[in-house]
C-alpha cells in the first residue's frame, strides 16, 4: 500500500497527504448494508413494490391478472418467485445493476434441484458438499477420536457409570473447537437437516463446561453427518394449489427425558401444505424449556405456546401479506389432556396455576376459537415434532426425520395423511 501510494505521489508530482473521495461504498464497512439496503428499498418502492410489513428486504406485487410475485434480498443476491414472475426483472433491472437472472440452483450453500412431475412440482434441497467440509473440520481437529462407522444416529448412549466416573467429567480435547464445529453444524440443521436438531442443540448446552462425555457427543454427530452427507430434504406440492395453501403446525415436549437436566425439551415443526398432501418444512426448533414441568399436560401446553406465538402466528401473518386472502393454519397435539385444556380455555377451576400459564392457555384458546385456526389431535405415531424433542435410535430416528422431510437417496416420500379423528 505504501509502494502504490508514494508511486501516486511522484505521478502527481507531489508530497502532499492524498485524500480520494469515496463515490460509492466499500463492502464491509458498518454503513455500506444501510445505505444499500435504503437505495434498494428507495428504488423497488418508486416502481410500484410494496414492502411486506414485518419483514426486512421483502417485497410484493400484484398484476392486473391479480397475480402476486414476491421478492426477497439477502446481501446483494436477489430472488423472485411467483406466476410469470419473469415480465418483472426488466424493470427491475433498469434500477439495480443486477447480473443476468437464472433459475436458482444453489443458495447460501444450499443445492436446489427442481422436477416437474406433471401434477406436482418436487424439490430437493442437500447440503452434500458442505456436510463433507464440515466433517474435514472435526477430522483437522487435533486430537479428534475416529469417527464411528455406518452411525444411523448422532446420539451416544451412556451407561449409569459415565456420569459419576471422574475421567469423564474431566476437560474435553474439543473445548477450544466445539463451539465452531456445532455452530456449522447447526447451520444444516437450520437449512435442511432438522433431524440434527435435537443431538446439537443439546450438545450446544455443554460448551460452558466441555467435558468428555461432551467429546463423546460431538464424535457421534460428525459421525451420522460423515455417514448421512448425502440425505437432503424433499418436498412436493400440487400445481395450482395456491388456493388451498394452509399451515399445518407440530408441537411436542418430552416429560423430563434428559439425563443432565429436569428440565423438558419442546419441539415445533411447522409446514404449508398443499391441502393435498404435499408440504414442506419452514420451521423448525428444539430447544429446553425455561423451567421444570411436573406434567406432560404442562410441558405440552408450554411447548404449544411457544409454537403458537413465536412461529404459526407470525407465519400466517406472512402468507396474508403475501396472498392478500385469509390463510388457515392448523395445530396438532398429541396429548389429550393438553388438547382438552385448551379447547375449554381458562376458568376459576385452574385459579391455583401461575400467571404465565395462565396467560398462556387463555390466548391459546383465544387462537383457536377464531375462524381461521384450529387444533387437533394426532397420533404419536404421527407427531412429525417427535424427533425434535429426544434422542433416538437407528431404527427410531428413521420414520422421525422422514416426517421433518429428510431422506437418503431413492427413498420413498412420507405423505402427510392424517385421519378424520385427527383432521
């Protein structure tokens, strides 16, 4: 640097301090995602795109045919969707500067392949090449045990003794690292790989005090992502079901599962449907709850509530936006105490519960009596939260990740087909 601007100098004939001025901002500074984010903005809403309230760098339209395309940003990548979308990108090229748009096949690290099946549209979406850099990372890991064979799950099973032998409450070989191998781990499971969901998260809730029964836990997650690199999650929807898209929404806790804690784990996972049964993921989570529930009823109701706010409300909100119409969406629970507390709502007879409970099941009656929602019962069998909240088996773990939409390859699609009891 110094080199190039002494040469400045001398081309210049001078010895003066050199100030250039910035014309246009430098990717990375604080302020260069602000200003582009307003100039974005600024452009797209002068050209008739109406900002979709709530949500940052997204955008819809609607034609005279009243078809609506919605676009999104991310960076500088832009993307958009919606029936004969294609008629929009001119105009919006004459504002942004923007390359030649092509059909999406890969994002942020995710592969898109599309097949038309006539009547459906299938999707996969795998993460096959970055599953295989992240298991280079554990193997660079100095120090880093084998990896297991043929894992068919990223759990460790533990024996009565491990949690009172002092060798293995000692520091972990991974405490430096364990923080960076789960956070790219958790990256997948965001994306396509919610059957890691439970086994990272649970891991994650060690890296305060990395021991090796936490090692132990790490070496059988990047062991299943050594041996499952290749799954990736499918979905199909019907074609011209625009009109019967609706939410379909699982919540499930397990009662005290966990060995290190009393604490319940809540699991959520919520898909649009096609109302023909196709669907896909767009919500996923595991994660501990906040205090101890003495009930399944409870951790049930705890774990519904969170479900209810802080995914199916703001979702249905979002396709509303999106469709300008009202947008159904749809609850199971697979206890029938939970499912008959909420239905009959608050009343004196549960005066002796604390507030947040209380609180919590009036607005989840309040929720549900509205025309637009409902709640049903499904079948444990049929709990497609069920692998986000414990760990499983080879054998169990199976059907669990092909109800979230996970599959090996050539494996045969789960169809969301749920009785009249449960319907």
């Amino acid at each position: 640097m110094k080199e190039a601007v002494a040469k400045l100098r001398a081309a210049l004939g001078t010895n003066e301090q050199i100030v250039f001025r910035l014309r246009r901002p430098l990717y990375g500074l604080p302020i260069s995602g602000r200003l582009w984010e307003q100039h974005l903005s600024a452009s797209l809403t002068g050209d008739g795109w109406k900002p979709l309230e709530g949500y940052s760098q997204a955008w819809t339209r609607t034609d005279a045919a009243g078809n609506v395309a919605l676009l999104t940003a991310y960076v500088d990548d832009l993307m958009l969707s919606g029936k004969d979308h294609g008629k929009w990108w001119p105009s919006i090229r004459a504002l942004i500067d923007v390359s030649e748009p092509e059909r999406l096949s890969k994002l942020l690290g995710i592969q898109f392949i599309f097949r038309d099946l006539k009547t459906h549209w299938e999707v996969e979406m795998n993460m096959k090449d970055y599953m295989k850099e992240c298991v280079k990372r554990y193997v660079a890991t100095a120090g880093a045990p084998p990896m297991k064979p043929r894992a068919m799950a990223p759990f460790h099973t533990f024996s009565v003794g491990d949690y009172t032998d002092k060798s293995m409450q000692s520091e972990g070989i991974f405490r430096e690292s364990a923080a960076r191998l789960l956070m790219s781990a958790l990256y997948a499971c965001r994306m396509v790989r919610p059957d890691l969901s439970y086994a990272v998260c649970s891991a994650a809730g060690f890296l305060h005090g990395w021991t090796v029964m936490a090692d132990k836990r790490l070496t059988a997650i990047f062991s299943y992502i050594n041996n499952t690199a290749e799954y990736s999650m499918k979905y199909r929807l019907k074609k011209g079901s625009l009109d019967t898209l609706r939410l379909l929404c699982f919540a499930d806790a397990d009662l005290g599962g966990s060995d290190e804690t009393a604490r319940s784990t809540s699991g959520a996972a919520i898909f649009l449907s096609d109302g023909c049964g196709g669907d896909l993921l767009v919500a996923h989570w595991s994660k501990r709850q906040h205090s101890t529930s003495t009930s399944t009823a409870e951790s049930e109701l705890v774990s519904m509530n969170v479900m209810v706010k802080d995914g199916m409300l703001p979702l249905q909100q979002l396709m509303t936006e999106v469709l300008s119409r009202v947008f159904k969406a749809y609850a199971f629970e697979d206890n029938e105490a939970c499912l008959r507390i909420i239905l009959a709502g608050y009343s004196l007879a549960l005066r002796h519960v604390k507030k947040h409970h209380k609180l919590s099941l009036s607005a989840l009656h309040e929720t549900f009596q509205a025309d637009d929602n409902d709640i049903f019962h499904v079948g444990s069998k049929k709990q497609r939260a069920d692998g986000l909240t414990k760990a499983m088996s080879g054998v169990e773990i199976v059907p669990a990740r092909r109800m979230l939409g996970v599959y090996k390859p050539g494996e045969d699609m789960y169809s969301c087909e749920l009785s009249s009891q449960e319907w």
